[in-house]
C-alpha cells in the first residue's frame, strides 16, 4: 500500500493513510479499500439524523427564547389539545415537540418505504 520514505499514520476517525505518498501510491490505497472503511464527514443517514436532531434543537431553542422575552402569550396546545404552561419551558417543550413530530413522522415514513422498496426484488 505504502510505498517508499511514506509511512503509515492513523487519522482522526481511526482510519490508516499514507503520509509522503505519490500518485500512484493514493490510486493503490483508493482500489485496496472495501465499501466498509470508515467514512470522513457526514453521509447518507448520519446526516439525515443531524440536520433533524439540530432542527428540532433550534425549534426548541426558539421557543424557550419566545416565551422568555414575548408578553402576553396564551398557552400553546400541542396537537391543539395538550395544553401547556405559557413559560419559556412550556413553550420550548412545544416547539420542539411540534417540529419533532412534523418531521419525524414523514421522516419515518420515508424510512419505511425505502426499506419496503429494497427488500422487494
């Protein structure tokens, strides 16, 4: 793999790379790796996950700063029948748990028909 003064050191995510390699030293590397080395970044559903996760935290976020600084709020019901306290708690329950649920819901969906689809032959 490595070839020459390279050596090999271990990246951040655990996976081994060449340090002073030429050309065609990374083309050997790049035909020797399998489809299950370790993946820099995010990809596929790691990053499907994140993006829901940081919205669902901004939602919350937004709430609890709503309910802190807007006066005169009535208390928000979620799903317009659980009511909750008109506090920066209640409404940051209530963002997060509204976005949550609008984008987990089809999310989940999505998931399930994509897994139907490649099961089916």
């Amino acid at each position: 793999m490595c070839s020459g003064e390279s050596g090999v050191r271990f990246g951040p995510n655990g996976s081994l790379f060449c340090v002073g390699t030429t050309s065609s030293d990374v083309n050997d590397t790049e035909a020797d790796r399998d489809d299950h080395s370790p993946t820099r970044g995010y990809e596929g559903p790691r990053l499907v996950v994140g993006l829901y996760v940081a919205l669902v935290f901004v939602a919350t976020a937004a709430g609890f700063l709503t309910g802190a600084f807007v006066d005169g709020l009535d208390a928000p019901r979620f799903l317009f029948v659980v009511p909750f306290p008109a506090s920066p708690l209640g409404f940051a329950a209530y963002g997060g748990l509204t976005v949550a649920l609008v984008l987990g819901v089809p999310l989940a969906l999505v998931v399930a028909v994509s897994q139907q689809i490649d099961e089916t032959p």
